[in-house]
C-alpha cells in the first residue's frame, strides 16, 4: 500500500490502535458473492473513522476454537498474534468498515466469499450471529482532493471501499469511476449518483478487462486528475499506477494497494 502524504499526515491523528472482540449479529447477502456482517461491540460507539474506507485487522480465530486472549493496544499486529500459541494462533486478514453506526455501536463488513481459499472466506462461510471474532483498528487511505477530477479503481474486493466514498463524495467533485467484477451478478448497490464504468472479466485473470480500457477512458480526463486511488487485485492496482505514471501523472497523488494476489491464499 502506498498512501499520499495528505493521507499519512490525517492517519497520524489515530496514535493508539486499540483492539478488542466484536460479536456478529446478522448476515445479509449483497450481491453473488458477498455477505454484509453487521457485528457489535462497546468499543463502536466512540470509534472515530479516519476517512469512507476505514480498514481495520479482521482476527480470526482458529476453526473450531475460542480466540485467544489479546493486548487491549498494540503497536505492531503480526508481532503481536507471532507471541500467541501455534495451536490456538489466529489469523490475520484486512477488511474495509462499510458502514458505521456509533448509536448503535455497530459496524458493517462486506466480505467476498470464495470456499475454503482464505482463512476470513472460510470463518464468513459458516459464521453464524453470536460469534466472537476480533477487531485491531488501523486507518484509512483515502483522502478527497481538493479540487480537480479524482480517478477511483476497484475490483470486487475493494467495492466496499469504493462505496462508502462515492457515498461521502463531497458534492461537486468530479468524479471517473472504474470497476471490474467477475460478471453482473457481482455488483452490488451502491448509492450514488457517480457514473461507474463497470468490467466483466468472467473467468478471465484479474485487470484483464479493466487495464486494456484504462487509456480510452481515462486519457480524455488526465489535464484535469488531481488524484487517484487505486485498489484490488495486486496486477490491477499496480498496473492502474504504472499506466498513469507512464501518461505523466504525478505519482505522489496516487493511492494504490494490492488487497490480494492471484495465486495466494485470500480473505
């Protein structure tokens, strides 16, 4: 992940990243292959989002057992789940805050369901309300521009992040959309009035669809790119950069960060 220095100054406001249990109390499908997890905890009622696509560390328990007990704050996560038992170890994975209600002191998480491939994939599949599952919060990478034309890319992974900014774009800002799913029954509502060029890849390899009409759509707006945020699978984030690096964007107003990788174990 690579993040603006507009990006790294806000994120350094959050100086503890506390982390604590939250209990799943509902489920509800949002598209083919994506579940919406509303969980709760106490902790939601002050949490304070950094920016729309909040990321926080999903702690996954080992199948069939209890998490373990964890530090109230920490300061690096992977260190801190190392110190842990093998046989009780959780796993780690990094999910986007879709939605926020401090009332209610709860979130929502949309996680993309692929079998057995991943330890979250494979806790989601079978989670049931009254699980336990652990949360260590993190930052957002997001950051508006100030004015100019921002460019957002996503695959189905990162539709979760890309909701909830087009839902908090600031009015007025223009705004290029691009999304690549696997097919039409991968898209999800998403409230707002940004126009998305959508991608259907099928079974073909990530950013197979989307990198090949980055130049017709993107060219006739790159005068007016002030930034962009670039997000999914890792050929389609990088690519995405190299391409408007390579049109002579400035790369220090490009965010971008492989969620996945294609050959590796996912969520």
């Amino acid at each position: 992940m690579a993040l603006t220095k507009a990006a790294r100054e806000r994120n350094e406001r959050r100086t503890v990243r506390r982390i604590f249990t939250m209990t799943l109390i509902a489920r509800t499908p949002v598209s083919r292959n994506t579940t919406r997890f509303t969980f709760t905890a106490a902790e939601f009622a002050d949490f304070e989002a950094l920016g729309p696509d909040e990321f926080f560390a999903l702690i996954i328990p080992v199948p069939g057992r209890d998490l373990p007990p964890l530090p109230a704050v920490d300061e690096d996560i992977r260190e801190i789940i190392n110190t842990i038992p093998e046989d009780v170890r959780p796993e780690v994975r990094w999910y986007t805050v879709r939605a926020h209600r401090p009332a209610l002191a709860e979130i929502d998480v949309d996680i993309v369901l692929h079998g057995d491939s991943g330890p979250a994939s494979r806790w989601a599949t079978d989670a049931e309300p009254g699980d336990v599952i652990g949360f260590r919060e993190s930052s957002a990478p997001y950051i508006a521009p100030e004015g100019g034309r921002q460019l957002l890319v996503a695959d189905e992974t990162a539709l979760p992040a890309l909701a909830a900014i087009l839902e908090q774009t600031p009015a007025g800002l223009d705004t290029v959309v691009m999304a690549e799913v696997p097919g039409p029954e991968d898209i999800p509502a998403i409230a707002t009035d940004v126009e998305i060029a959508w991608f259907h890849r099928g079974d073909a390899d990530p950013g197979s669809a989307l990198l090949p009409a980055l130049e017709a759509v993107v060219t006739p707006h790159l005068s007016a790119l002030s930034y962009a945020w670039l997000c999914g699978e890792r050929a389609l984030a990088t690519g995405s950069r190299r391409w408007l690096v390579e049109a002579g964007f400035d790369p220090d107003q490009i965010m971008f960060s492989g969620y996945w990788r294609l050959g590796q174990a996912r969520g």
